[in-house]
C-alpha cells in the first residue's frame, strides 16, 4: 500500500503540524503527556509553612540510576512529568536548609503522586530522611484504574500467556462480549488462550482502545489489538476509564495501556517453555472423551545496559530490552456428517425418512385457491434419469465414501484433520538518555500466526496468515525546570490472509459451476460452498488483506508549570487504512423444494432437492474493498491547579473528529467493490449512488446503470461520500481531588467523552458491492411455487436469475439480491457523559482500600436492526405495509440508542511486601440500553420491532449485577532469609523457594433473550420476535434439561409481537478458580530455576452455557447442550530467571 497521502489527508496532517508547530512557539517548545508515564509533584516549604522557592528536587530512578532535576517555583511548587514508571527517590537542597530526602517509593502507570517537602533549617550535608505518606494513593486524577503489575502479569495463571485475561480484574470490567470479535477473530489469538474482550463500565465491547507504551496498538477494524505484548516483556498495564483529564480521549470504554519492559544498570532476563498436554485436561461433561492436544509456548528475554567498546558512557544512558517467544499447537477436530450412499446417488432415498414429492409435478389446487399440490415419489425412489448428472460427478469427487462410525452411528462420515497453529512474536526496545535534558526511546514488535484449519469436507484445507507489525519512538525534551515537549509517533499494521481450497482438481468443471457463481475479480475461480442442510457442506474462499488495519499515529504534548498551575496542549493524528477482498460463493439446498407445499415442515428432503439440483438459496461476496485515506484527529487543552494544599482541580476541553474514510479509491473505478456503490437511506426513501458510473450498455459490465437512467428515488452524491464527519464533539472535563488527610483522599469527575474509533473503518466499507454494482448476491426460497411460477427455474450451477458472465445488475437496486448491511448515510458518533464520586484510603504504606460511585448515560448508540419492514404486523405481503415498499428490507445501523450505568464498585489492594500481594474488587451494577453495542444487527441487539425500539429497552448483552474478582501472590516465609529459617543451608534449600498464585473470578449469569422463528406478526423480521409469557418462567426444579418453565411462554396470536422483554433470562451463574504453584531453586548468582505447575478452572467447576432459546424448535427449547467455560486444563512450565 502506498505511503502518500492524499490531498485531503495531506491537508489534515498539514493543518495538525501548523497547530503543534504553534503551540510550540506559543510555549517555547514544552510538554509531555503521561499516558504510559506517571508524575510527580508538590509544594516546597519550611516548617512555619512558608513557601521555598528555588530548591533543587532531584528524582532518581533506583533501576536505571537516571536522575532528573526540576526547581521549586515563586509558589514552592514543583513538577515532574512524563516519568516512567519504576521506584525512585527524591531529594531537595537549598543553602540554609538540611537536605530532604524521601524514602524509596514506585510510580505506576497515569499516576500522579503528590510529594510535599518540608525543609527544616541546617547545612546542606545534613539530611532528613523522610517516608512520604499518601505515596500509594491517587492525588492528581480522579479517572477510574487498576493497575496490574509485573509480578502479576508473569506469575498469575495465563491460559495461552494473553494478557487480555488479566482486563477483567479491573471493577466495571464486565468479561461478556457480544462483538463480532468476542472470542477473537481478525485478531493475532493462539488457539486455548482465554482471549478477554470487556465492556467496561458499562460501555460497548468496541469501546476499548488499546496502547502499548502511551501509543497506538489499536486493530481499527474490530478494535482490539494489533500485537499483544509478550507477557515477560510487559512491566505494568493499566485499564483507565472516565478519565477527567483531557489528554484522553476517542472511545468511552477502557484505555487500555500497556508499558514495557526497559533495560536497567544490570543484566537481567529469562527462558521458558509452557507444556499443555490432552494428558493433564478433564473431560468436558458434554463430550465422551478428552480431545487430544499438543501446545507448547516458548521463549526468551534479555535486558541491561548498552556496553560498546570505547563508548563507556553509553552504560549509563542507554539501555536495551528484546524478547522473543514462539507458539505452537495441534489439536484434532473431529467433524462429522452424512454423505449420500450408491444408492441414494442412483436415486433411491427410500431410506430418508420423510416423503419426498416431485417439484417438477407442481400444479394449483383447483380445491383450494392460492395452494399446490405436487405428486409424491413412490417409497422416495427417484428416476435415475431425473438425478442430475452433475450433482453426482460433484458428490463422487469430493466426498468421502460412507463409513459406520460406532462413536456416531447417526453420521456416516468423518473429518479428523487437525487444527494446527504456529506464532512468533518479537520485541526490541531502546531507550537513552541525552543529558538531563532528551530522553528517547523506540520499540519494534512484530508477530506472525499462522494456522490451518478443517473446511468442512477432508478434501478442503483453509489456511490463515496475521502477520503484525507495531512500532513507535517518543523524544522528550526539558527546556527548564518548568517546561517541557514530548513528540511521539507511532505505526500499526495488521495483515489478514484467509484461504480455504480444495487439493482436489477440477471441482468447478466437475460440477458445471458457470461464472455467475464462481467467477470473482482478478479472473479468480472458486467453487461455491455447496450446504445440504442436514448432510454435508463445503467449498472455497478467499479473503485476503493485506492491509487489514493500518495506522500511522503523530502526537505532540506540551507541558507547562507557573505558580500553581500545571497546564498541558495536546494534539494528535492517527491515519485510517483498510484493503482486503472477500471472494466467496454459496449453494443452499433445504427440503421445501421437493416437500409437500402444504407440509413444508414435516416432509421433503435437502438430499433429494441436491440430487434434483433445486436449490434453495445462494449467496455470492465479489468485492476488492480499498477506502480511500481516513483518520482520527483530537486537540486538547487542559489545566491542573494545586487550590489548595489539600484541593486539586483538573479542568480541561478536548475536541475529536474522525475523518471517515470513502469507500472506494480512483484507482478502482470500474471494478467489482469500486467507489461506485450505494446505500440505503431510511429517512427518506432514497437510494445513495456515490458516484456514478456510465450505462451497462457503453461499459458492459458492473458497475453500471441498466439503460443509462436512474430510477425516480436513486439519487447521486453531491461530493462522492456517504458518510460524513461528526464535527462538533467538543467535550468539557472536570474533575477536583481532595487530599482530606495524608491517607485518605476523595475524588469527584465528570466529563463527555465521544467514541471516534469503534466500527470506524467497518463502517465504511459495508457499502461493498451495493448497486449499482453487484459485488453482493443474496437470494432466498427459491424454486418454490408462486402464483407466476409452478415449477422450479434455477440450478445450483447459475441460481442468480438473470445473472451471467456479464455481471450486469438488475434494473432496480430495490431486489432481494441487492440485501447488504446498510449504513445510515447521516449516522454520527457515540459519546457519553460520565461521572464518578469515590474515596481512596491508604490503610497501610503498600495497601489502599477505595469505595467508588460510577455512572454514566450514554447517547447517539448504535443500534443496527432489520429495516423496512412492514410498519405494523397483519395479512397479506409485508413489503406492501413497509416504510417504501418499492425498497427491499434489509439490516440497517443508525444511531439512535441511548444507554445509563450505574454501579458501586469496591477495591481492596496491597502492593508485594512480605511476600504478599493481592487485588479484590467487587462492582454492583446495571447497565440498560437498546442497542448493546448493535453494529450490524449482529452485536446483542436483537430488537423486534424496528420501529419502536424503546420497547425494547432493556439491561445490555454484556450487564452483569454482581461481579467478584480476586487475585494473590503468595511467597511461603520459609527458607533461607525468610521469616522461618531451619538455619541449616540444606534444609532451608529443601523447604523454600515455593510460591502461589491464584485468581478468583464469579459473576451473575449471562442474559439471553427468546426467539420464535416464524414470522408470527408477519413482518418480514423473522427469527427477531419472541413469545408472550403466560406463567412463571422459573421452573421447580431447575436442571440442564429444563433450565426455564417452558410451558410460561407460547406464540403470540397471529399479527402481534410477543411480550417477553430483550435479555429478560440469564443462565448458570459463573465461577472461576486458576492457580499456579512455583518452586524455585537457586542457581550461579542471582539466576535461579522455576518449576511451575497451573491449573485453569481447578475445581473442574461445570458451568452451564445458554439454553435452547427457540420456541419453534420444542427439543431444544430450554435445554443446556454445553458448557460456558472450559474443563478443567492443567498446564506445567520451566523457566529460568536471572
């Protein structure tokens, strides 16, 4: 992908230089933000009280013995920004006053620690020593955090080593996903890690943002990550929410930071390998027998100091960290189905348990106006000269022959190809020091997944490649002892290679597949997915992109002390890319169409309706998406005033836009996927051509316009986008921190926060193939009888009527082949205004207990739904009672949810002393919307009636009203240089050395909502309505098999939607116990050996999963068939750590 800009991206990246070039000259060049930094600051003054100036603070780092200098000013203020987390020192001098000097403390990531000096009168070679209270606590910042420390990210049981598992530890922090990414797709997972995708304080799974050293690692298309860091490259993360200061900005959920490892004055670093085995897993109750598995996780670190021959200096100022670890895993997947016998492909189903009837004998029913009658096949056996030839070669060539399987006997038919993983994943970090004045660092990471997966059928392989790509620098310059600049700039890229093809020659051919349904952009030829429901299913796909995600991000920060006042301006850029084709086909066949059309559900057979090559449905994705150049821009300006001794007030504005990206780029002009597309808009019944192409008949193919005019409701835009930017957010933070005594302190905040970056890209590119282009195919109930056609009229080779080589779209962009997920073209950017009322009390030097009100309402969600249905339920066609019946219905996103949250949330934590460390939260909550995040109808909308959407308002996909979460690490006091010592070297190397680590997790169940599948209000929304409730849905005796009172819920009457409320059941509530033991043995110096056993869910707890939510299907209807977690899996691992 090319790295110039465009004109109007240029112009962006021009007019954001201008500004920061600016407000360098404004300050003098300054600043440095602290988002994967924390600060220190304080009042300066003696023991009457009165104000020092001009004393010289120094703060050490005690790892890298880097030292920083700032002065007390007219007000004895001081102040340190952007430092990097770590333990430190701090000493102040002046003539006439002894030295101070504070005891050793840590800074973690976004705090801020208030240190105040007292100087006592004396001479400068006197010191006193001070241990500073209140160092633990928060006093700059009333935003909502947990930090999660180094010592808990490496020894915490990690199930497949991803950090994400550790998100969940955060109050507010609810682990349900309902995104379309929620068990981690289009994102670099190893297969058996606990990916965790949060919603955070009540905020959209989306609406997370995700930073690796204060800088952009965000996955713009699903918004993830790009590269998760190496767990033993990581020193600490934080998940920060409602933030009061305005350097945060862009998403309303969790900022996600992680902060990595630098080197220090001294070697240090590690080797591990992690072993899981099927051989140490339980059983899933649900299964008959552990599945095999063979994982291995591996790898290295190594940091310190740079030493160059003849470059002494460089030891003191520049420092190294590099990581690197690899991944491997196999695990068998055993997929079964039913292949059709010798005979059956001759013809004779007589051993298919239903009647099978004749498509090709439908007539009306001269009894029954409106109905048809068909001729039954005699015992179902079928003239072999009626079987299509094709579809025989086709079954012959790619399907196993049929086997007895005595495991499955109901199937005849095994796939047991393996799914196989390999990553890697890198890290190399540099950071110097020139002088007390420039500080620099850079860090490159990269990763690569590949995996290989069944198809479906043993002659079909589909493969994936992710490789990732995550880089960036900072510079940090001190003009003085008030002012400062920090200029960063970030990369980060994601690739997505997915392929799934048969090794078998010829399929195509074979089965006769014409270019309607097997020919894609680039002259590619796939085989349509062919699925007989209830049998078999496979076929090709290709979907590469080269350019998933990528963005480049440029940020500047300026910082500037005076009087009491710390002010910051800020601003940054980050560019928006996306490339990728999705190429695929499919073939359904469903027994309707060789059924008795008065008995649709209890006869008929999709094997007969294959063998006769009458299909039910197709689907064809022919698209080359390219957006043309987008981004995400925000400005801020904030102020921390020091009122008082005790009173700290943040007051700040940030201003966000995100330049959302056009579909389409010049260069495709003409092309499948090209800028001339469209979409659907609601409001006024109109159809959006963003730009327009020349008639079929001058260009021959799609996209083109059928006879060069455009129908009466198809309008053109006026600047080639559908979509445009939100150009207001402004939102105004406020937040006051009161220091009532050393120990205790109180926070208050609010602000309005807007979400730039979730679906930003997904978005745009939805509009992918629309009209007038036909780079999206979708057709439905085919070859069933009608009033003006009796007898079936497509095949499974060409099921697009009308469709040919010539990929000419229809005359209308109004038909059921035109179906997309549509975007409202004025659709416009969430934000939500939040606040927070908490306390935070040091009851120890190392343990803090906080107590925090959090509440939010939220705006302008997305709620994605099936559109343009009938109005109001009643007989006849439903398209006739919609909105614009000359428009087709189809999925639809607008923003108009509204969301609240409110929850008390409870934190116990106690930094590692003594050998103990531990973090206990609780959070009571509800979150309501109608939306659930929403995107694409697919992310926990479900709402059944369009048009009144308050109906269904309700407690959101992801709402959970009680949350528990603990975790520990536990170093036994017993050893040599422990609290109980034997005194024998011998003994104490035979008793110590052994440490636990645990971490507990409970939570209320998961809400579900009931469905009915037909469409009972007759609305054209099928499979959204749901039943009315008629008793009381909790049974008296709970179980898997009745986990709700099915008999409380029946069908509504005809024409009418049912009552039950959206997400109105929950099943099994959810517990969670992993633990870890460690022994370690001393090895050559400080090296010493670690053996490590884990185990995830160590209870082998049984957590029942969502029950069967489908009122037309009785079997299922309220039964549990599986599980919401995992067996239990037990892990063991060696590492060496020095």
């Amino acid at each position: 992908m090319s790295t110039s800009c465009s004109r109007p991206t240029c112009a962006k990246l021009a007019l954001f230089l201008s500004f920061m070039v600016l407000v360098s000259q404004l300050w003098s060049p300054s600043a440095a933000a602290q988002l994967s930094s924390a600060s220190v600051t304080g009042g300066v003054k003696d023991v009457s009280g009165a104000v020092v100036p001009g004393a010289r603070i120094v703060l050490k780092n005690g790892a890298t013995g880097v030292e920083r200098a700032a002065t007390s000013n007219d007000s004895g203020s001081y102040n340190f920004p952007a430092v990097p987390p770590g333990p430190y020192t701090l000493q102040a001098t002046k003539t006439g006053f002894a030295t101070f000097s504070s005891g050793g403390f840590t800074l973690v990531v976004s705090q801020t620690s208030t240190i105040d000096i007292t100087m006592t009168v004396g001479a400068v070679n006197e010191t006193v020593s001070v241990q500073a209270e209140g160092q633990t606590l928060e006093t700059g910042s009333s935003q909502l955090g947990t930090v999660i420390g180094s010592r808990e990210v490496t020894d915490l049981p990690l199930n497949g080593r991803n950090f994400t598992q550790l998100l969940s530890l955060t109050p507010g922090a609810s682990p349900i996903s309902v995104a379309q990414n929620g068990s981690g797709d289009r994102t670099p997972t190893t297969f058996g890690s606990a990916f965790t995708f949060p919603a955070v304080n009540g905020q959209t799974n989306r609406s997370n943002f995700f930073m690796v050293d204060g800088l952009n690692d965000e996955n713009s298309w699903y918004n993830t990550y790009t590269v998760a860091p190496i767990i033993d490259a990581i020193q600490e993360f934080k998940v920060l929410s409602h933030p009061d200061q305005a350097q945060y900005g862009g998403v309303t959920g969790g900022i996600v930071n992680v902060v990595t490892k630098s080197g220090t004055q001294h070697f240090h670093g590690s080797a591990w390998e992690y072993l899981r085995n099927d051989f140490f897993d339980a059983r899933n109750p649900f299964l008959s027998s552990v599945t095999p598995l063979r994982q291995n996780q591996f790898g290295g670190s190594l940091g310190g100091p740079v030493i160059l021959p003849k470059l002494a200096g460089l030891r003191k100022n520049t420092f190294f960290f590099v990581a690197a670890e690899g991944f491997l895993f196999s695990q068998p997947s055993n997929s079964f189905f039913i292949v059709p016998t010798a005979a059956e492909l001759n013809g004779d189903l007589s051993a298919v348990p239903t009647q099978i009837y004749d498509p090709s004998s439908t007539r009306p029913d001269p009894a029954n106006p409106g109905q048809f009658l068909r001729t039954a096949y005699a015992n179902n056996q079928i003239t072999p000269s009626e079987v299509d030839p094709r579809a025989v070669a086709y079954a012959k060539l790619v399907l196993p022959a049929p086997i007895f399987i005595p495991s499955a006997p109901q199937y005849n038919a095994i796939n047991t190809e393996s799914n196989k993983q390999q990553q890697q994943n890198y890290t190399v970090r540099i950071d110097h020091n020139f002088g007390d004045h420039d500080f620099v660092w850079f860090r490159y990471s990269a990763e690569r997944l590949n995996e290989t997966t069944p198809g479906g059928l043993p002659s079909i392989t589909q493969t994936l490649s992710e490789p990732g790509q995550n880089y960036g620098a900072s510079w940090m310059h001190v003009f003085g002892p008030s002012l400062s600049l920090q200029a960063q700039f970030a990369r980060s890229h994601l690739g997505y290679d997915s392929e799934s093809l048969f090794s078998i020659p010829n399929v195509i051919g074979t089965y006769g597949a014409t270019p309607a349904i097997a020919g894609f952009v680039g002259g590619i030829q796939l085989m349509p997915q062919i699925g007989v429901n209830g049998f078999f299913s496979g076929g090709e796909s290709s979907a590469p992109s080269p350019d998933l995600s990528t963005t480049w991000q440029y940020k500047s920060d300026v910082t500037k002390s005076f009087g009491r006042h710390v002010l910051q301006v800020g601003g940054e850029w980050n560019s928006l890319g996306h490339t990728e084709k999705q190429l695929y086909g499919q073939v359904g066949f469903a027994p309707q169409q060789t059924a008795d059309p008065n008995n649709l559900g209890t006869t008929g057979s999709a094997l007969a309706s294959f063998l006769l090559n009458v299909p039910d449905n197709a689907y064809r994705r022919n698209v080359n998406i390219a957006e043309r150049p987008g981004g995400i821009m925000g400005f801020y300006v904030q102020d921390q005033m020091r009122v008082t001794e005790k009173l700290t007030v943040n007051a700040g504005l940030r201003y966000d836009r995100t330049f959302i990206p056009g579909y389409g780029t010049e260069s495709s002009v003409g092309t499948q996927g090209s800028i001339e597309t469209g979409d659907m808009d609601f409001d006024n019944g109109t159809y959006i051509v963003q730009q327009l192409p020349p008639s079929c008949e001058d260009r021959g193919h799609a996209p083109c316009i059928p006879g060069g005019v455009l129908p009466a409701h198809v309008v053109v835009s006026p600047d080639r986008r559908i979509l445009h930017d939100t150009k207001t957010n402004f939102g105004p933070r406020i937040g006051a921190i009161y220091r009532a005594n050393p120990r205790l302190v109180i926070h208050v905040g609010f602000g309005i926060i807007f979400d730039n970056w979730a679906a930003a890209i997904q978005l745009a590119q939805n509009y992918q193939g629309s009209w007038p282009d036909i780079g999206t195919q979708s057709v439905q109930s085919l070859n069933l009888p009608s009033g003006t056609s009796l007898l079936p009229t497509v095949t499974g080779q060409n099921p697009f009527l009308g469709a040919s080589a010539s990929d000419l779209p229809a005359s209308t962009p109004f038909t059921p082949s035109n179906a997309n997920y549509y975007v409202d073209p004025n659709i416009r950017n969430p934000y939500s205004e939040q606040y927070n009322l908490g306390i935070e009390q040091q009851l120890t030097q190392n343990m803090n207990l906080s107590l925090n009100y959090v509440g939010s309402e939220s705006h302008r969600l997305d709620v994605g739904t099936y559109y343009n249905t009938a109005v109001t339920p009643g007989p006849g066609d439903p398209s006739a009672r919609s909105l614009y019946p000359y428009m087709i219905a189809s999925n639809y996103d607008r923003s108009i949810g509204n969301g609240t949250y409110n929850a008390l949330q409870l934190a116990l934590s106690r930094r590692f002393e003594g050998g103990l460390a531990y973090q206990i939260s609780y959070t009571w909550s509800k979150s309501i919307d109608e939306g659930s995040s929403g995107y694409f109808g697919v992310e926990g909308t479900n709402v059944q009636n369009p048009y009144n959407i308050r109906g269904d308002r309700s407690v959101s996909a992801f709402d959970l009203p009680q949350q528990f979460t603990a975790n520990v690490n536990y170093e036994a006091p017993v050893g040599r240089g422990k609290r109980f010592s034997t005194g024998n070297r011998l003994a104490d190397y035979a008793l110590g050395g052994w440490q636990g680590n645990a971490i507990f997790s409970a939570h209320s169940g998961q809400n579900f909502s009931l469905n009915l599948d037909p469409d009972i209000a007759n609305v054209g929304n099928e499979g959204y309505e749901r039943p009315n409730l008629v008793g009381n849905p909790k049974p008296a005796h709970q179980s898997k098999d009745e986990w709700f009172n099915t008999a409380a819920f029946v069908a509504p009457a005809q024409y009418t939607y049912g009552d039950v409320g959206r997400n109105s059941l929950r099943q099994q509530g959810f517990w969670d116990l992993d633990l870890s033991v460690f022994r370690q043995f001393p090895m050559y110096g400080s090296a010493r050996l670690e053996l490590r056993g884990e185990a995830f869910n160590a209870t082998n707890s049984v957590i029942l999963g969502t029950p069967g939510t489908d009122l037309s299907s009785p079997t299922t209807f309220g039964v549990v068939s599986s599980t919401a977690n995992d067996a239990r899996k037990l892990q063991i691992a060696a590492k060496i750590i020095f």
